[in-house]
C-alpha cells in the first residue's frame, strides 16, 4: 500500500505526531515561561525604562487583557482558518513582539509589546491544544501526549522563575523577551514541516462577529476589574463599573450565542456535565496556584533573603512533583480509571501540600515545610492537570476542538487574575491588621522590622488558608461533575443538552 493510500485509510494515525508532539510542547514552553520569566525583571526593566510605580502593573496587565480578552477569538480562528497554520502565524507573532520588547526604549513600547504578546499568545495557546486534541486519538497515546503537554503547563511557570533569575542577574532583563525568539523559530519550523492537520476538521462557519465584539469586552472587563481590585480596591467606581460591564456583556453574549445560527462559542461546548466541571475546577485550582507562586516568591525573596535565582531552584520540587504527577501517575492511570478519580484526589493531595504551607513562619525551614509543601502541591497538580487537559476536549466535534481548547486556557487566564488579586487582597488585610495589633509594643527599629515581617508572613498564611478552602472546593466539583467514563473504554456520558451522540463524531484522519 502507498504512503498516501495508507495515510487515506480510516484509523490510521499521523506518522509525525510525536514529532509534532515535541514542536508544540515547546511553543507551550514558551507561552508558560513567560508568564513568570517578565516578573522576575519587572524590577529591573521598571528602572531602565523610568516606568512609574503606578504604571508598572501595565507590564503584566497588558499582556493578561489581550490574552485572556482575545482567546475565545483565537480558538474560533484556529477552527476556521486551520490550526497548523494560527500556529505557525502565533509563534511568529510572538516572537516579534518578543524582539519588540526585548529592544524597547520607553514604558509606550513596553506595553505595546506586552499587548502584542498577548494578542498572538491567544491565537497560539489554543491552537497549540486543540492541534494535540485532533492529532492523538488512541486513548493510551492521548494520554501520554497530554501528560506531557500537562507537566509542561504546570511546571513551566515555575521553570521561568529560575531562567528569569540567571537571565536577569547574569545577563540582562531584555534577555527574559530575546529568549523567546529561538523557542519560536525552532516551534514555527518544525511545525511547518512536521504537523499534519486532519483533513476536514475546519469549522468554515462565518464569524460571529457580535459574540467577538461580547465576548473580547467581557472578558477584558473581567479580567481588568480583577486587575484594578488588586490596586485600587474591590470598592472603587472603576473596579466596580467594570465587574458590572463584564456581567452585562457575558451573560448577553450567553443570549446570542443561543440564537445565532453559527456561534463564536456553541453552547454545546460548554453545557457538557464533564467540560463544564472540568472548566470550573481548573479554574479554581489555578486561583489557589497563582497566589501561592506570588506569596512564595516574597516569602522566599523578602523573609529569606533568598536571591532570584536561589528563589527559582527553590520552586525546583514543584516542578519535580508537577512532571511526576503528569507524567507518570496522570498517564498510567488515565486509561484504567475515570478522570474524576484522577482530578478528585489530585487536587486534594495538593490541598494537602498547601495546608503544609499555612504552618509558615519567619524561621521556618525550608526542608521541614517548604520542601514538603511544594512537593505534594506539585504532584497532586500535575495528577489533576493531565486528565483535565485531556477531557477538556474529548469528545468534541473537530470542528469546535478550538474553541472549546480556547476555553481552557480562558478558565486558567481568569482563574489567575481573581488568584492574584483575590488572594492579595486577603494577604494585604490580614498583615495591616497584624501589625496595626502589634506595633505598639515594639520599642526599637529592630523590633518594628521583625513585628513588619511576621505581619507579611501572618498575611501569606491568612491568604494560603483560603487557597486550601478552594483547592478541596475544586476537588469536591471534579468529584461530583466530572462523569466522563474511562477513555477508550466505554463511550463518554452524553452531554446534558441532548447533543451527546453529535459531540462524539469520529476525529477524521490524517492527511497533507
């Protein structure tokens, strides 16, 4: 039989997929690194640029609003345009934005650049997943591809935090945006020659023009309102008038989405018992994550005195547990058992490892608790992560394996925003309070910095506990909605809105 005839041939996977594999785990690398990697030269690049202490925020601000606003329109690209293809255009996107920035002369350009980043970010991250949903179809290499692809999303952001700091104490801070470049360029040329989309996966839908304009300005709304609480305070006009606009517009693109005849976000996606609870406990879990890399990065810096890249190794067990989670236990265990069994516990396991956390004190040692910690919150996030990925888009018509990757990523992206700014605003509180309590008794300066430090500390841990209250919550929800069989086993559970037997239309095969 010919090459082409045996591609052709109904069942026959992509012979380049775990090439394809390697060229998309490393795009997503990159997306997940610099999530941490501009942090950690935030300071630095602040004093280069003469950027403002009110304006800084913008630095990461930027990237979160064109990000988080334009992913539902850049899965809807991918599904309409073609996947390899928004692809290939994300990455080089990104990599000039990435120059861009690397080379910027003032604080207009910076933001600029981040904004761009962002923008072609949101069409890189959901085609990237939903190219891994439609190319591994087998359910033990499916769940191999996506524990992978899991270990990769967890741990990489905590992989930036110690590139971020040999980049930005050894070399220089623009070097946290040129190293995207090689990533990208290596990403763009070998999916270009190595991936092959299946053929006739494309949603050739015209747009919804209206749920774009809704959904961009909703999810914008949100995502800067959460951003604004975090400064200005969850009772200010504008942080207010902005949760209020963002409700407004969702709910109504809700509406439309239910009445036009070719939707941005087909309801169906979303209304899925299993989705929608893999969605919503992602989200949660990456409320109670992104608090604690910000609380533990101060923890380590401020308390500790710990230098940037000492800080990155210091978040190295993380990593270790996030890789073994994914890969070894996630992976194994996908194809003999249902997913909730596998995201339930997981996300309890790591409400274990952040429940060490709370115990944290000015002298605390990093082997006793710290170590421990990280390493349980690691692995019980990579166990979850794996079967969340995978489940995500299971099932899903090709033609919506965009969209609904698209909103994966929009659960993490919001998920990080209220984290930040909730979780903030609750470690702010707690340590005002604690000094305010304390400072009266404090006698010498000596005295006064030691009552200011247990007061940060006090704040971490007030701010932790709420994590842990919302890590078993995300757990509670992977156990009571996630009811999807176990893959490659018995047929997933029809969704609830009746269009069950129409999401599980057969992945088409491969084709050039």
């Amino acid at each position: 039989m010919s090459e082409a005839a045996l591609k052709a041939a109904p069942g026959v996977p992509d012979a380049n997929r775990w090439k394809a594999l390697i060229f998309i785990a490393l795009a997503q690398l990159m997306v997940v690194l610099d999530s941490t990697i501009v942090n950690i030269a935030l300071p630095s690049a602040q004093q280069d640029l003469g950027i403002s202490d009110g304006n800084r925020q913008w630095v990461v601000t930027a990237y979160a609003l064109a990000f988080g606003g334009l992913l539902l329109f850049g899965g809807r690209i991918a599904d309409l345009w073609g996947r390899k293809r928004t692809f290939v255009v994300g990455l080089i996107g990104f990599a000039l934005a990435s120059a861009l920035g690397g080379a910027a002369t003032n604080e207009a350009m910076m933001f600029g650049a981040r904004a761009l980043q962002g923008a072609f970010g949101a069409l890189l991250a959901p085609a990237a997943l939903s190219l891994l949903a439609v190319t591994f179809t087998d359910a033990k290499e499916r769940a191999k591809a996506f524990g992978i692809y899991g270990a990769i999303a967890g741990g990489g952001a905590a992989v930036g935090l110690i590139l971020g700091g040999f980049l930005t104490e050894y070399l220089d801070w623009r070097w946290t945006f040129f190293v995207n470049i090689p990533f990208a360029v290596v990403a763009a040329a070998g999916a270009w020659f190595v991936i092959n989309e299946p053929a006739g996966s494309r949603n050739r839908s015209t747009l919804d023009i209206p749920g774009v304009i809704l959904s961009t300005l909703g999810l914008v709304a949100l995502v800067y309102g959460f951003t604004r609480a975090e400064s200005e305070g969850w009772s200010e006009a504008t942080t207010v008038g902005m949760f209020v606009a963002a409700a407004v517009l969702l709910v109504t693109f809700v509406f439309v989405e239910s009445r036009v005849k070719a939707p941005l976000l087909p309801l169906r996606v979303v209304a899925d018992r299993t989705r929608g609870g893999i969605y919503l406990s992602l989200g949660l879990a990456i409320i109670g994550m992104f608090g604690l890399f910000l609380f533990l990065t101060y923890y380590l810096q401020i308390v500790k005195g710990y230098s940037p890249v000492k800080t990155g190794f210091a978040f190295l067990p993380m990593v270790a547990g996030m890789i073994t989670g994914s890969t070894q236990i996630g992976t194994r265990l996908m194809t003999r058992v249902r997913p909730r069994f596998l995201m339930g516990p997981g996300f309890l396991v790591a409400a274990v490892g952040m429940l060490l956390l709370t115990q944290l004190e000015i002298d605390t040692s990093y082997a006793a608790v710290l170590l421990p910690g990280m390493l349980l919150l690691g692995l019980g996030m990579g166990t979850a992560f794996m079967p969340a990925m995978s489940m995500a888009t299971q099932g899903v018509r090709p033609q919506d394996a965009g969209v609904a990757s698209a909103m994966v990523n929009t659960s993490q992206q919001v998920g990080g925003a209220i984290g930040t700014a909730l979780l903030n605003t609750i470690a702010a509180s707690a340590t005002t309070s604690y000094i305010t309590d304390h400072i009266g008794g404090a006698t010498s300066r000596t005295q006064q910095q030691l009552v200011q430090l247990q007061g940060q500390v006090q704040g971490y841990t007030s701010a932790i506990w709420f994590a842990v209250g919302i890590l078993v919550a995300a757990g509670v929800i992977a156990l009571t909605l996630v009811n999807a069989g176990r893959p490659g086993a018995t047929a997933p559970a029809a969704s609830g809105d009746g269009e069950g037997a129409e999401d599980e239309l057969p992945i088409p095969v491969i084709a050039h």
